[in-house]
C-alpha cells in the first residue's frame, strides 16, 4: 500500500495518586518510596529500590494523603516522624493547585 509508514504508539505507564485515586502518566505524577532501611522519601528519579506510591504534584493531594493513613497503607510501612515531617515540607513547597498546562 502507498503512503506514509504509520509510527507505532509508545505505551504511558499509568499510576493513581493514593490520594485522590486519579489516574495519570507516571511521569506526570511524584513517587515516593519505602527505602529498604524502611524509610520513606520522595524519589525524583521514579527509579529507587523499594515499594513506590505515587502523588500529583499539588499541595492538596500531598495533605491528604498526609493525613489519616494514606501513606501507610499503600507503602505497608509506618513511617517515621521525622519522614512525615520532610514529605510535609516537600507538599508544601507545591501549587496549591494543578495547572492547565500539565
């Protein structure tokens, strides 16, 4: 048949935000990680070791998902105050809301 080869359609992973439960690109979303040493941190490369979750990069879903049992539950792992407390600093470095542009 004549005309142009049709490119392939890469696949976007998908991930949902433990917070408000959307579903978007990974590379939209910020993941955090359960480290082996059983910490939690946020993980700008989307490439660490450990058990991952991920979040939209607005301040309401990080308070959400701060408060209650959000994190727990999708990491399997209390995490420390000290990690509570640099996830707290990090969301509220955040928009407030997501732009339009994303």
């Amino acid at each position: 048949m004549a005309g142009t080869p049709k490119q392939p359609t890469r696949h976007v992973p998908q991930r949902s935000c433990i917070a408000c439960r959307q579903v978007q690109g990974k590379r939209a979303l910020i993941r955090i990680v359960r480290t082996p040493d059983q910490r939690v941190v946020v993980d700008p490369t989307g490439k660490a070791n450990g058990r991952g979750a991920y979040l939209h990069p607005v301040r309401s879903c990080w308070v959400k998902a701060l408060k209650g049992a959000t994190i727990r539950n999708a990491l399997k792992v209390s995490p420390a105050l000290d990690d509570v407390e640099a996830l707290r600093a990090f969301g509220m470095g955040l928009p407030a809301e997501e732009s339009d542009s994303v």
